[in-house]
C-alpha cells in the first residue's frame, strides 16, 4: 500500500471526513407531495428525482484524491406519498420497497460508448417516433436523465479545478461525455454510475464482473506503461470510494449493501477468464482490509491451486469473502433454467450471492423463502397415521408442494418504481422505449430454502425414535415440543447430541437433504409467475435463518423454540461434525445443479487454522475438495469465539473486526444483537 493510499484510507475511514460535509436531511415525502398534487406520472417522478439529489448535492473534491464523489444529501426522496403508496399496494406486489434492486447493470452500455453517443442514438430513435407516444416520450426522460448526469459532472469538473485537483478536473473534461482513453478515466466513470444509481435509489446494484468489462483499459495503459504497483494504487483508491458513503446504503444492517464484484470464470472455450485484473483486486482486499467491495469469485475444475490459495489469504484475514461459485455446477444449472449459452458463461451475482445475468437479468432472486423445518412440524400431526416413515416422507413432499404453492399465490402482479437511469445500463431499454421496471430478458423469481438441516435432522430423528426404535409416539413428541422440552430433558440431550445429522457423512441422514432438495425443486418445475418467467429453488436463508427461528417451535433435532436456524446452507448449530471433509461430503450430495439460486456452504473454521503457509494449503486444498465433490458455492469464515465475545462486550477495542453475516461481510461492533449472538454461536461449532 503506498503512502498515498494510507493517507486516503485514514482520511475517509478513520477520520471519516467526507462526513462532516453532509447537508441537513430533507423530508423523505416533501417532493412526493408537490408531485402528486401536480399530477406527474412515476416516471417523470423518477426523472425528476434524479434531478432533485444531483442539483442538491454540493460536489467537494479532495485535493488528495485521483477518483472523486462523495454524498453530501444524507436522505432520498421518496416519489409516492404514503396514501399513493396504500392504494399501489392494493393493488399490486411490492417487492422490498418498491425499487429496481439487486441486479447486475451492464456499465459498458454507457462505459464503452460515453454519453454523447448514447445521446445521439437516443435523439434519432426519437425522430422515428410519434411525439404524442409513450415510448418517445420515455426516451425523452432518458435523455433528461443523461443530461443530468452530465451537468453534475460539469460541476465536480468545476469544483476540481477550483481547489486546484487537476486530475480529477482533467478526467471530468472528458468522462462522462466520452468513452475513458486510459483506467484511471474508466474507474472514475464507473464511480459516476455506481454513484448515480444509489442517488436514484436503486439499490444493491452490484459491481458484476470488474476485472472482464475494465481489463481492456488496464491492459491499454500497462502497454503503454503502466507498472503493477500504479494499477494496484488505482484499483485500491475506487475500493476506498466504495466505503465513502456505504452508511447511507440501504441494508438490513450496516454492510448489507450489494457492494459486490464478481472475479475469474470459465469461458465457453474452457479456458479461464481470471487475469492480472482479478489478481490486483484480491491484493487490493488483502492490503485496504475493509468490507467493501464484497468479492465473489468464480472457480471450477480448472482454477489453479494458486488462486484458491490467494482467496483463502482473505478468509485468513477475516475478511468473510471470497465468496466462492462453481461454474461447474452453477453453468449447467443456468442452461437448465433457460438461460442462453453466452449468458450462462457470463453470469454475475446480485447482492449477495444469487446469480443473475449482467444487463439482461431483471430477475428477483429473493422473493421469498420456503422454511423447511415449518414444513416439518406443520406434518408431524399427520404422521401419527404412518405405519412406516416412507409414508411421513411422502406427508413432506406434499407438505412442501403446498407451501410453494401458497408462497407463488402470494405473489400477484409486480410493480416497481421506473428506473431511467438503471435502464440505460439493461439491454433492449433503449430499443424498446421500455422502462426496466417493466421487465427484462430474464424475470425469474427466486426462493430461497431456509433451515435445511434442521429439517433433515428432525426427520432423521423421527425416523430413529418414532418409527425405528419406537421409544416414542408422534403424540409424545408433539408434547416435547410444545413444552420446549421443560421437563423432558434427558429426551433433548439425546436429541441435540445424536450423531444421525446432516454433516456427518452418513448416507442414510443425507439422503434426506437430497429429497427435500429435489421435492422443493420439482414443486417449481414448470411454473410461471406473472412476468412470464421461471421460479428458481436455491438453498440461501439471507435473513430468514433468524427471522423464521424467531417464529419457529421447537423442533425434533432438539433446537428449542426461538433459536436460529443455520445460516445458508449448513449444518446445524449444535450438531457435532466429523470435520470439514464430512460436512463438505454431505453437503455436496444433493442435486445441487437443480437448485442454484444461490446459498452457500457457510462454514467457520478457527482463526488458527491459518496460521502457516502450509495451512493456507490445506484450505486451498479443503475449498478444491468441495469443489470437485459437487458443491455449487462457499464461503468461509475465519473467527475467534473468545475475540467475538471480547468484542461484544468491549466494542471499543473491536471496531474493525470483519465477519461474514449470511451473504455480505459487515463490522461485528455495528451488528444487531440477534446477529452477533448468531455469530458466536456459529464460532462454538467451529469445524
């Protein structure tokens, strides 16, 4: 790291300066009200929108730094009064907020081609169109909004000479206007378009594939000249703007942003994509140590020893990520689900881990989650008929149809807020004269699967006590669980500490995991939501391993009421493994190609298990391993249960301690208390 990074880096994340220029917050529903009573639709709103924060904002610029932007409006507005909002609500699916988010753009439609020949094609399209028409008048906001855009830039151009930072004055004279002529210009771009897209308030709008769309501008200026060491400095300055303003990003909590950037990949051609790029943005990581941009990346059979080793340097670090894909897995999945060859091979994450295509996909990735532990418990009743546990199996295939069922009935017709901005960005928005809120190439919804194993744990104990051993009856088991199991703690022991759990390598527990996994899958098979697309199975909880615990009874694997359930797709908090080799065994068994939402293998490992470059090996080699055995995504992280006690405790010592949550890596000090305690619990099963 050079001195000038260390600067910048103590500047904007230990002082924290680019705080003290924020402006007081405006009334999130002001503007919505002096829209509605002058009758704008919600695309002039969302147009106006833009143009409302970008001429409110106040450009400052640093004379240190080389790649500018900073927020200085804290809040946006919102373009619906609360009673417009109700009566949408009544009548439509509101997703989240209502906003275009967790998407991949493709920032080379505006990157490659520059403002003014996006304006050009956009004024023609124009001039073939009738004026009175939707769609001329949809690219008139489009060209609004460029315009926009562009007098923001003028003014950090202005600004930037003002202070004298000629740098960053020199690339505002060209970008956004023109195309970058070098990668200094195309960091700073893509910092602009990043930048506008939160000031639009689309959010978690990821970074996609980094190190393939900017490569040709780093590849130009290292022709020319450029040594490694100035590239790195670069990459390390737009990872420090990525940290600037992220306390004002929405989230379930601080880190919880979609800040994340995809890395390497399988081409058709077999060959892999990963180069010097991907390589300066591990390093880049390594050195800054901060939680953004979250890195993903992507592996298959192929990928070197070398770059698995590089990746577990990170998790060594703390950091939570990488995050790894198996092309391997994940590629077939997507040409399964419909998706084309080119962009199956081209595939970015959304804000966490969900797969999504860049500027094609308008895919929903986390519309909702199937729990299958309620699924369970909401069949027990009906397994006092069985005579055979074949017969409460079937009771839960049929059980999770119907949830499926009931979770696709809930979702009507959708609708978003108009993204102009975003659009810009998606393939065929321009062509069509149609808004991407409307719809993509893709418009698939995905559901997550939350509490795997504890599900598979609980039939695995069913199975065992009621219809092998017979020591007890479904009612008797029913009555544990509604006590708690106050006064039946002999029977929790037995439960919590059986070795029959998915984890353990035993074909006969795991062979549950991959039912349910192939019932979930086939109960979607075929069906279509109202946007004409498919509904993706995947095996991630995101939020809800700790929203459906909260709601959730006792189970029969011996979790009490109101305890979380695991993270993603792992094994269960309490369950005590054989090692990773086992876990990685059982959890690679299902048919995982069939359900690649997203939702990784999330493991802890104890942070000295990274002590020597011997063990960064033997993790490299532990990551190849589950790879190779079939696994689709993992994610590792390296913790300290006496450390995260410490620093819940004494948070004041712990302000830049880094754990992976479910899908993004956030400060533990600035964790709710349900997170960090969730956390901690994870560390006390470390593998």
């Amino acid at each position: 790291m050079t001195e000038r990074i260390k600067m910048l880096k103590e500047m904007f994340i230990e002082r924290r300066v680019q705080r003290k220029v924020r402006q007081p917050a405006v009334a999130p529903y002001a503007l919505a009200e002096r829209w509605s009573k002058g009758g704008y639709s919600d695309l002039q709103r969302a147009g106006l929108r833009l143009k409302w924060v970008l001429e409110q904002e106040r450009p400052v610029v640093f004379p240190e730094e080389r790649i500018a932007l900073v927020r200085t409006v804290p809040v946006l507005p919102e373009l619906f009064t609360k009673k417009e909002w109700e009566k949408i609500r009544a009548r439509r699916y509101i997703h989240e907020q209502g906003k275009v988010c967790n998407v991949t753009p493709d920032y080379r439609l505006l990157l490659n081609r520059g403002f003014d020949a996006v304006l050009r094609e956009l004024e023609e399209r124009q001039g073939a169109l009738p004026p009175e028409g939707e769609q001329h008048g949809y690219l008139q906001v489009l060209r609004e909004t460029l315009e926009t855009v562009q007098a923001f830039a003028d003014r950090y151009r202005q600004e930037a000479e003002r202070v004298g930072n000629k740098t960053v004055a020199q690339t505002f004279s060209r970008v956004p206007r023109q195309p970058p002529r070098s990668f200094l210009e195309a960091l700073q771009f893509l910092r602009l378009l990043h930048y506008c897209l939160w000031a639009s308030f689309q959010y978690h709008n990821t970074l996609g594939r980094f190190d393939q769309y900017l490569w040709p501008y780093l590849r130009r200026d290292l022709e020319k000249g450029m040594t490694e060491q100035e590239a790195l400095e670069l990459v390390e300055e737009f990872f420090l703007t990525c940290n600037r303003d992220s306390d004002l990003y929405l989230g379930m909590q601080q880190g919880d942003n979609g800040q994340s950037l995809v890395l390497g990949g399988r081409n058709p051609d077999g060959t892999d994509s990963y180069n010097l790029l991907s390589d300066l943005c591990l390093t880049a990581c390594g050195e800054l140590r901060l939680i953004d941009p979250k890195i993903n990346l992507r592996v298959h059979r192929g990928t070197p020893v070398s770059t698995l080793e590089k990746g577990t340097r990170l998790t060594k670090l703390g950091l939570g990520f990488p995050q790894y894909a198996n092309d391997d897995v994940i590629i077939p999945c997507l040409l399964h689900w419909g998706y084309e060859e080119a962009d199956a091979f081209n595939y970015s994450v959304a804000a966490c881990w969900e797969l999504i295509i860049p500027g094609r996909g308008m895919d929903i990735p986390n519309i909702d989650a199937l729990s299958f532990p309620k699924v369970v418990l909401d069949c027990l009743p009906d397994m006092e008929q069985c005579t055979a546990f074949s017969q409460a199996m079937e009771l839960v295939r049929d059980g999770i149809r119907r949830e499926t069922e009931r979770m696709i009935g809930r979702i009507g017709p959708v609708y978003m807020e108009p993204a102009p901005f975003l659009s810009l960005m998606m393939e065929g928005c321009v062509q069509r004269g149609a808004d991407i809120s409307l719809g993509g190439r893709y418009n698939n919804y995905g559901f997550h699967g939350a509490g795997l194993a504890t599900a598979v744990d609980s039939l695995a104990a069913i199975r065992r006590c009621v219809f092998e051993e017979k020591r007890m009856t479904v009612p008797r088991l029913e009555e544990m669980l509604k006590e708690n199991f106050q006064g039946y703690e002999r029977e929790l022991v037995k439960l919590r500490c059986s070795e029959e759990k998915m984890g353990n390598d035993l074909d006969e527990v795991d062979e549950i995991g991959v039912q349910l996994l192939d019932w979930f899958a086939d109960a979607l098979e075929g069906k279509r939501n109202s946007r004409g697309g498919i509904f993706r199975p995947g095996t991630g909880s995101a939020m809800y391993y700790l929203w459906y615990g909260d709601q959730l009874g006792a189970t029969p694997d011996g979790r009490r009421a109101g305890e979380g359930l695991p993270c993603n797709y792992s094994p269960s908090l309490f369950v005590r493994t054989r090692g990773p080799i086992s876990v990685f065994k059982s959890f690679a068994k299902p048919h995982l190609e069939r359900v690649a939402n997203g939702g990784p293998l999330t493991i802890e490992l104890h942070d000295s298990v990274f002590r020597s470059e011997e063990s960064i090996r033997k993790v490299a080699g532990l990551i190849q391993t589950y790879l190779r055995l079939g696994g689709h995504q993992l994610q590792i992280n390296a913790v300290n249960r006496e450390v995260l006690q410490d620093a819940k405790e004494h948070p004041e010592h712990h302000k830049n301690l880094i754990v992976r949550v479910w899908g993004w890596s956030g400060y533990f000090v600035e964790l709710e208390e349900a997170y960090q305690d969730h956390i901690i619990r994870r560390a006390e099963m470390l593998l």
